[in-house]
C-alpha cells in the first residue's frame, strides 16, 4: 500500500524542518540510512555477548536450585522438641520395683 500524495507532502515537510531545526540528527539519521544492513529479521536483533550468555545461565542455574531445595525442605517437619519430664531421682540400686497392684471394686 503506497502513501498518498498528501502523506508524502506532509513527511517531505516534516523532514525539511527537521534538517533546519537539529542538522546534527538529521547527519545521524542519514549515516544511519546509508550504513549498509543485513536482510530479514536479523537486522534488527539485538547482539548478545557470550558473558552475558554465561550470566543468565548461571542466573537460571542458580534460582532453580533455590526453587528445588525450597520445595524440598518444605515438605520435611521438624521433630518437635522433647518434653522435658522431671523424674524423681532413684534412691533405689535394684531393679525396679513392680507397680503396685489395685484391688478389683
């Protein structure tokens, strides 16, 4: 779909008072445009260097980790504390005596 005529004034007129106004934007668009670019959708793909590559793996490797021993320390309880019950000492160096019988009534 081309532009009409009325586009094409109004983009021409744009342009013109664009190169009066800021002529050093106007050379940075116009190095832009003349800068040779590479067909399809690759022109426009963002560089990636290999450390930053290296970072978000580590990134990923390390808040996985963290994922999986929190869902795994989750499930396990704690056994809760022992109770502390105060026994009389033993006076007694024997073995221990037999419970005292309760009569039947």
């Amino acid at each position: 779909m081309s532009l009409s005529d009325w586009e094409r004034r109004a983009l021409a007129e744009l342009e013109q008072e664009l190169r009066r106004e800021d002529p050093p934007f106007a050379h940075r668009i116009d190095e832009l445009n003349a800068a040779p670019c590479g067909q399809g959708p690759q022109r426009f793909a963002c560089q990636v260097s290999p450390y930053e590559v290296v970072c978000v793996f580590l990134t990923v490797v390390v808040l996985t980790g963290l994922c999986v021993l929190v869902i795994l320390t989750a499930g396990q309880r704690q056994a809760p504390p022992p109770s502390q019950v105060v026994r009389a000492p033993s006076t007694a160096t024997g073995p221990p005596a037999a419970p005292p019988s309760v009569p039947p009534g």
